[in-house]
C-alpha cells in the first residue's frame, strides 16, 4: 500500500498548532494498528483493572457502611486496593512499552504500520518493558524523596509548604518528558542523565510543554469522562443503596449492578488508555520539538550516514 500523506517525522521543530496537527494526523494514519494491538494487550488489562477496582471499593467503601464487623471489610479493601495499585502500575508499564514500540516501528519501517506484526514488535516492546520498569522505580525514589525533604521542611516550619507544594506542581510538567525521552533515547543514555536532561529542558521549554500537555490532556478527558461517566451512575446508585436510612436497602448487593458496575469499569479503563495516546503523541512530538532545537538531530544524523545519501 503507497502512503500517500508524508511520514511524520519526530525531531522536527514545530509551533503549537504544527504539534497538535502532527498528533491528530498520526492517529489518523495510524488508528487501525492502535486499535489493534492496544485492544489485545490493554482490553485484559482492563478486565482485570475493573474486578480488582470495584471489588476494593465494595469491600473497603460499600460494605463498611451497613456492616458492624469493619474490620475484616477493611482488611480485604486494602488487600483489593494494593491489587488494584499493582495492576495500575503494571498495566501503565505495558501501555506505555507497547506504545513506543509501535512509535518506532512507525519511524524505522518504510510502510510504517501498514500490515505491522508482533515480530516487528517485540524486540522493542520488551525492551521497553525493562526500561518502564526502571522508570518507575527510578520516579518511586525521586518522589520518596522529595516528600521527605517536604516533611523535613514542614516539620521546621509549616509555612514551607507555602513553597513545596507549588514546586511539586511546577516540576510536573518537565517529568512530563522523561518517558518519551528515556524510551527513544537511541544512545542508551543512563536514566540518571536522561532524568537531568528532561528536568533541564524541562524547565527551558516549560511554557510549550504546559501548553501541549494541557491540550491533549483537556481533548482526552472529553473521552475519558463520557466512558467514566456510566460507572460513576451505578457506582453512586449502589453507594446510595448502601446507605441504611435510604429506601434502596433492597438493591445492595444486587448482582445486577454488580456486573453492570463492572462491564462500565472496563469500558472506562479501556477508553482511558485509548484516549490517553494523544496526551502521549503530543508530548511526545514536544520531545522531538526539543531535540531538534537544542541538539540538531537530523543534522546530526545526516552526517553520521553521509556515505549513504
């Protein structure tokens, strides 16, 4: 199949609009294939995802109201929560992991994603599950960290927060580029550096990349709401039936709502993770924006390969 449309190339320098035209234009060219493989690892994720959820939130939330033995309900919402937290976590790693790997696939092929398959795949999806997880634990300490010093600050005085807590906020955006960077950094730069690299560059280019961010981020969350908005019904229907002064005492613990609370928490988490990509694609083209200006990849790289021009 001829590609019509040019590839879009991610160390570009592009303004806001051309950032925001490139995300929506890749995910035109390239729903088929997100779809796809998204559905496949993400929609068991999310099975999984939903059970765990709603089992800790009727067990530590629904239960506790109306049962006098609380303790054993609590004991199991928290061991259902730290389920829960884990799946998150994991299913966030193999998200991201297999979003990249079909990122770079879509760059380093000449059809692109058109009739892509799990052997194009799987050496980067592995990898990429590697390296999220050292991300994770990498961004676990960082944020240890910070609280400590956070506590130990407003332990002296309380009105320290006045300036941490902002801090907090203000250092988001710029972590913002530390997963793109550390998955398609084609040198292997340490995860230390690449840490260093995005706080500092970061902070140069903050005002774009709040801008992006917050874009793609308030697009998804027109999607995210509408798929989250069923679940939040049913949830609140049952968290009012639960209540022993109401007249709906009849319906808790109906099996009815039960599964109906279950198949809408799938449809939330799945449609999250589906229109999460575009928060992803817009950073990610922010990545290359930065690349490109500060260290002229392209040009680079057009050396390095002369002989073959």
């Amino acid at each position: 199949m001829n590609n019509v449309l040019p590839k879009i190339e991610l160390y570009q320098k592009r303004d806001f609009g051309e950032k925001v035209t490139a995300t929506f234009q890749f995910v035109r060219e390239n729903w088929k294939p997100l779809l796809k493989y998204l559905t496949i690892l993400m929609l068991p994720i999310s099975i999984v995802q939903s059970l765990c959820m709603n089992m800790y939130l009727d067990e530590g939330v629904i239960n506790v109201m109306d049962e006098t033995d609380t303790g054993a309900f609590m004991a199991a919402g928290m061991g259902y929560y730290a389920v829960t937290v884990v799946c998150s976590v994991v299913g966030g790693v193999l998200y991201y992991a297999l979003f990249y790997a079909l990122f770079a696939a879509y760059g380093r092929r000449d059809e692109r994603l058109h009739g892509i398959t799990w052997t194009d795949l799987s050496a980067d999806f592995y990898r990429n599950v590697r390296r999220g997880f050292i991300l994770v634990g990498f961004t676990v300490l960082v944020v240890m960290a910070y609280m400590v010093v956070t506590a130990m600050l407003a332990f002296v005085t309380p009105f320290t927060l006045i300036l941490t807590l902002p801090l907090l906020l203000i250092c988001a955006v710029p972590l913002a580029l530390f997963y793109p960077a550390y998955m398609l950094d084609a040198g292997s730069r340490g995860v230390g550096a690449t840490f260093a690299w995005s706080m500092k560059q970061g902070f140069h280019f903050w005002g774009g990349t709040f801008l992006v961010t917050l874009v793609c981020y308030l697009l998804t969350s027109i999607v995210g709401g509408v798929c989250s908005v069923p679940w939040y019904i049913v949830y609140i229907f049952r968290l009012l039936s639960g209540m022993p002064e109401t007249d709906f005492v009849s319906l808790h613990g109906n099996t009815f709502l039960s599964v109906l609370q279950f198949l809408f928490g799938i449809i939330m988490l799945y449609g999250t993770y589906l229109a999460s990509v575009v928060v992803m694609l817009g950073v990610t083209y922010q990545y290359g924006h930065i690349r490109e200006k500060t260290d002229a990849v392209t040009v680079t790289d057009d050396i390095e390969h002369f002989d073959t021009l």
